[in-house]
C-alpha cells in the first residue's frame, strides 16, 4: 500500500499544506523545526490518532483542532482517511472523528473501526515498533513488548492477545468454573444451585397442582353457580310474569263480576219482592204465635185440671206459730226459762237458808236483831218458791206443745200444700205471660205486614207462604247477588295492594311461560327456589374455596422455576464443556506457544541476518534475536550484543530487524515505511545500501535535514524529492 498525497488542513503548526507522493522513495527534505517530524506525526495521526498525553501538543496552534486527509492506494483500491480531533461541549471533551472513504463510490466504510488496524491489522504501537523509524538512536525496537505483540501476532493474528497471558486466563477461567479442590466455581455453584431449584420445583409443582385444583373446582362453582343463578333468574322472571299475567287476569274477572253484581243489584231494586229478611221475621212471628198458642192452651188445660188446696186448721195455727222453726224455738224457750228459774230458785234457796241461819243465832241469844235476816230469809225463800212454780209452768207448756204438733207429719203436710199453691200460681202466672207474649206477637207480625192484624194462626199461614212464593225467586237472586258480591269483596281485598295500570304494563309477552300453568306453578316454584338456594350455597363454597386459595403459600413460579432450573441445567451442561475445553486449550495452547517460540526467534534472526549481511557488505552475516528481541552478531571476537558495537552498525542492525519484522508481521499489506532522521550515523557506504532496501519497498517515506540523503539516493535509482 502507498499513499498518494497528504492534506494538513491543521495540524500542529502546519496549516493548509498539501503533500503528494508516489510509490517508491519519497525524500522530504527541509531544514530543523520546518515541520517534518510534524509530517510524519500527522501520517500516523491519520492511520491510528493519537494518544491522550499527545493531544495537546498535535493540535493547531492557532485552531485548536487536528484535521486532515490522506489518500491510499491499496492495489486494487483507492480510499480517503479523514480525521478530526477537537474539544466540544461544556466540559471541554476531546472528540475524535475519523471516516475512511470508499473512492469507488465515495461512500463510508470500516465504520468505527481503526484505519491502521483496518490496513495493516496492527495497533498503533507496533506500527510504530516496525514501519515508523524515528530519528538516530529510534531504530531499536521497543524490547519485550514487541516480542510479545509479534508472537501473539503471529499467533492469533491479534498482537494484543498475549498466549501465556492467555493460558493464565484459561486457568483463571478454569478456576471460576471449577475449583481444582472441586469445592468452588461457578460449576460448583450451578450444581448446587440445580440441587436447590429441583426441590423448590417440586416444591412449587405440589403447591401449583394443589393451586390448579382448587382453581379448576372454583371455576367449576362458578360455572355452576352462574348457569344455577341464570336457570334461577329466568323461573323467577317466569314466576312473576305467571303471576302478573294471573292478577291481570283476576282484574279482568274482577271487573266483569262488579257488572254482574251491578245487574244483580238491579234486578233485585226493580223486582218489587217482599224483603226475604221481613218475609224470615213474618215467619218467625207466625211460628212464635202457634208457638205460644199451644202453650197457653197446654197452661190453661194444665190450670184447670188442678185441684184447688183445702184449708187445715191446724196447719193454720202450726203457720201462726211460725211453722217447725217457730214451735222448736217455743219450746227450746220454755225449757231454758224453767231451767233458769229453777236454777235462780235454788241459789236463792240456799241464800234465804244462810240468811235465816243468821237470824236464829241472835234469836237463841234473845237479841232483837235476830227479827230482820228471818223477815229477809224469808223474803228470799219466798221469790224462790215463785221461781219453781215458774219453772214447773216452762215445763208444762214445753210439754204442752210437744204434745200438741207432730212436726215431722205436720211439715210435710205444710209442703204439700205449699208445693199446690205454688203450683197453681205459676200456671197462673205462666197463662197472664203466654197471654202477654202471644199478643206481643201478633203486634210483631202486624208491624210486618199490617194485613195480618188479629190475623188467626191459619190466616198467617196462607199469607206467608204466598210471601214466600213471591220473595223466593229475589231471595235466590238476592243469595246470588251476595254470593258474588262477597267475592267481590275477596278480589278487591287481595287486589288491594297493586297497581292494576303497572301491572297491565308488566306484561311481557316474551317470556315463554308455555311450561309453566296453574298445574305446575307450584313444582315451578320449589325449582326456583331449589335453584336460587343451589346458587347460594355454589357460591358459599365458592367463597370459602376462594379462601381456601388465598390461604395457599404463594409459591414460587413452578415456570420460572423450571425455566431457571432448565438454563442453570444448559448453563452447567456448557460451562462443563467449556471446562474441557478450557483444559484441553490450556494444554494445547501452551504446547502450541512453545513450539512458536522455538521457530520464530531463528527465522527473524535468519531474515535480519541476510538484511544485515546485505548492508555490510558480509561482515555480519550471523545475528541472533532474543525473546525481548535483543540484538547479537557474530564478530571476530565473538558472540557481542549489538549494544555494545557501534552506533551506525547498531542502528543498520535495527534498521534490518524492523524490515525483517515488517516482512513477518504484515500480512495484510505492506505498511509505508516511514524514515526519520533515522541515517544520521551510518557511513554513505551503507546509507546506499540502506536506501536500496528503502527503494525496494512499495514506499519509503524518508525525511531529512540534509541534502546527503538525496545525493546518496540519486546513486541508488530513481525517487521524489519534495522541499519543505
């Protein structure tokens, strides 16, 4: 690859500065600070930027900003790599922009990738360990780093991956699987971790089936308790539109027996009939007047036939003295009045005896007083014989009366004569009220009828029997009349409590009411409410199932579970082939890295060795490259590090191992090489033969200060000159 022209919009100090070139060797020559390590910045700005340490110093001067072009030619394409590097926003952050442009169709392409690495497939340091020699004493590589980035390089093709680095991460890697103890790394982990996610699954399995279950009853209650409540909701609807239509109907009967009662009314004002209730009265009376007619005739005959008492003279005087009671007290108070007397009489005997005694004593002695206790002795004796005859006289009449009435005999004849009498006065007193009654009766059949006046019981007869023809045919349309009347009554009564305009208005001929009638209303009815109770308790269960569920331990997501479960499972599976393949790469990549480095130190040192043959002349023609790519050759006096020979052959010997490196490590495509001030202190001998191995190249970039460069090269062959 070669580049064909430069555009420097600002870079640095240059401004505006446009460079073209051509394959082959293009010598820049311009005196110290004329810009010409500046150019060769800028190249290397275009391939790779620049670092963050460098930007202040690559930015214009005057701008601010690092922008410009190039232009390559890779062959069979060409391509435009733009750059920009400017500060944007409030904090003032460096922004880079770069575009590499397809000149074929002027579109953009590698977008977001590296120029160089795109190109050359090397990072910035490698480019600049190998294409990009710097001024006297730049030649030398950059040691360990380098050698470490060509073996990765050629590799993997990727300097960046580093194999024994790479074997320390496959072991790490291999450690955060696997411990090698076994008892740690995420294989470890994961093993546990499925251990655990199968009980929780089976865990969350029993619980979910148990949760399925009861779900599938509940939605089975529901279902059945919405066709249940339906088949409920729609009997209901028929109930009531049964019903509605029923008290219609009954309106209906209602109004058509209020115009039958009103013609019945009618016929009964305009008939002209006796009243049924006078023509019962009328009847009545006549009955209670033959009633009583034959009673007073059985009191009269019963009267009569009665035999009139004899009166009994002593019955009489038995009467006078108060009949048994009046003789018993007679007698009781004689006998008490003699047995007073008599009692008196005795004490006052005694008495008039002591008061006697009391008089002969002083009558012995010859004293006067003896003559007043014998005058009241005697006096007391005296009354007392009175009290005895009294007494003998109680005795007597007692006796007398007892003698006189035999009550036993004489009471019973004084009942039966009562009992006659009394007899008598009854039938008496009976005839004066059936006389009494039976007029009252006729006064009553009177007022009903005043032709029946003093009417005979036969005359009473007739007429009524001709007031009952004539009332009979009113009394059964009257019977009728309150018949349906009193049902009236009843309909009115029971269709009190609706509204007849609302319920006319409820009639919804829709509802098929062709399985429900008056026969089976009843049976409609126990299903409603059979229906209605099987709703309820569907959704009792329901609700408790429905708690029953809430009750159930939530779980965890049996899906999730098994999900996580089935990853962990595919995780482990992949993690232990990566484990095996982390081994095998391990082994592998260390036996790979060995063998590499025993075959690519001798073929560097061979191509160096010819390079370095070539520019002096054979004088070293043996060179040998060190895994930090530290420099020996052959000499004379032996095996010498580079670093101990002269500066020139130093600096040739580089020269040679970064040609050498480029022919390795350039695959893609050969990179520009670009020359800095970097023959300064080799001979002109070896300049030309080092500008021979320049000329040979696609493109040699070789900037200088001095015009012995040029002069050599014009020995050499041809190549562009370019004044700064």
């Amino acid at each position: 690859m070669y580049i064909e022209n430069l555009r420097i919009k600002s870079f640095g100090k240059l401004e505006n500065m446009n460079i073209e070139l051509s394959p082959g060797v293009n010598m820049i020559e311009g005196a110290n600070e004329s810009g010409k390590s500046t150019i060769a910045a800028f190249i290397r700005f275009i391939f790779y930027g620049v670092p963050a340490k460098e930007r202040q110093t690559t930015v214009s001067w005057t701008t601010g900003r690092a922008e410009g072009s190039m232009t390559v030619n890779t062959g069979n394409k060409r391509y435009r790599i733009e750059r920009t590097l400017f500060q944007a926003g409030e904090k003032s952050a460096w922004r880079e922009d770069v575009r590499i442009i397809d000149l074929d169709n002027n579109t953009p392409c590698h977008v977001g990738e590296v120029p160089g690495e795109v190109f050359f497939g090397v990072d910035s340091d490698l480019f600049a360990a190998t294409a990009f020699v710097g001024q006297a004493g730049g030649a030398q590589t950059g040691g360990a780093k380098v050698a470490e980035s060509i073996e990765n390089l050629l590799f993997s093709a990727d300097e960046n991956v580093n194999t024994q680095k790479a074997i320390a991460k496959l072991d790490a890697a291999r450690t955060l699987l696997l411990h090698k103890n076994g008892k740690g790394g995420r294989i470890y982990e994961l093993e546990n971790e499925c251990e655990n996610l199968e009980e929780r699954l089976k865990t969350a399995l029993a619980l979910s089936k148990e949760r399925l279950t009861k779900e599938a009853q509940l939605a089975d209650l529901r279902r059945n308790e919405r066709t249940a409540r339906a088949k409920s909701e729609l009997l209901a609807k028929k109930i009531k539109q049964y019903e509605t239509n029923a008290l219609v109907k009954l309106f209906d009967r209602m109004h058509a027996l209020e115009k039958k009662v009103d013609a019945l009314e009618r016929e009964i004002s305009e008939s002209g009939a006796p009243d049924a209730g006078a023509v019962s009265r009328l009847r009545t009376a006549t009955e209670r007047i033959a009633l009583l007619g034959r009673e007073l005739a059985d009191l009269e005959a019963r009267n009569d036939a009665a035999a009139e008492p004899i009166d009994d003279p002593v019955l009489a005087g038995y009467e006078a003295d108060g009949g048994r009671d009046g003789v018993e007290s007679e007698i009781r108070g004689q006998k008490m009045s003699a047995k007073v007397h008599t009692g008196v009489g005795v004490t006052l005997v005694i008495i008039g005896l002591v008061v006697l005694a009391l008089g002969v004593i002083p009558l012995i002695l010859g004293s006067d007083a003896a003559r007043w206790p014998l005058i009241g002795g005697g006096i007391i004796l005296a009354i007392a014989v009175t009290l005895f005859v009294s007494a003998g006289r109680s005795r007597a009449a007692a006796r007398e009366l007892e003698e006189k009435y035999d009550l036993d005999d004489l009471d019973e004849r004084l009942t039966a004569r009562n009992a006659a009498r009394d007899s008598r006065r009854m039938n008496e007193f009976a005839i004066a009220d059936a006389r009494r009654r039976l007029e009252e009766a006729k006064k009553d059949a009177a007022g009903l009828f005043p032709e029946t006046a003093n009417a005979d019981p036969e005359r009473l007869k007739e007429r009524l029997e001709a007031l009952s023809e004539s009332s009979l045919a009113a009394e059964t349309t009257r019977a009728e009349y309150e018949k349906q009347l009193e049902l009236l009554r009843n309909m009115r009564e029971q269709l009190a409590g609706y509204d007849e305009e609302e319920l006319r208005a409820a009639v919804d001929p829709t509802v098929g009411l062709d399985d429900v009638d008056r026969d089976n209303i009843s049976a409609v009815r126990r299903e409603a409410d059979f229906t209605a109770k099987s709703a309820q308790s569907l959704e009792r269960h329901a609700v408790e199932l429905e708690k029953a569920l809430a009750a159930l331990p939530q779980g965890e997501n049996s899906s999730e579970l098994s999900d996580r479960l089935e990853a962990a499972r595919a995780e482990l599976e992949t993690l232990r082939e990566k484990l095996d393949a982390y081994l095998l790469a391990c082994d592998k990549l260390g036996e790979a890295s060995g063998n590499l480095r025993t075959s690519v130190s001798p073929r560097l040192a061979s191509d160096a060795a010819k390079l370095m043959a070539h520019i002096t002349d054979g004088k070293y023609t043996e060179i040998g490259v060190g895994g930090d790519l530290g420099m020996t050759a052959l000499t004379d006096s032996g095996t010498r590090s580079i670093s101990l020979l002269s500066a020139g052959t130093k600096d040739a010997a580089y020269l040679a191992l970064r040609l050498a490196l480029i022919g390795m490590l350039y695959r893609r495509c050969a990179p520009p090489t670009i020359f800095d001030e970097s023959f300064a202190r080799v001979d002109d001998e070896r300049l030309a033969k080092l500008l021979t191995l320049a000329a040979a190249r696609e493109q040699s970039i070789i900037l200088t200060s001095n015009d012995r460069d040029a002069r050599v090269m014009r020995g050499v062959g041809r190549f562009r000159e370019i004044r700064l």
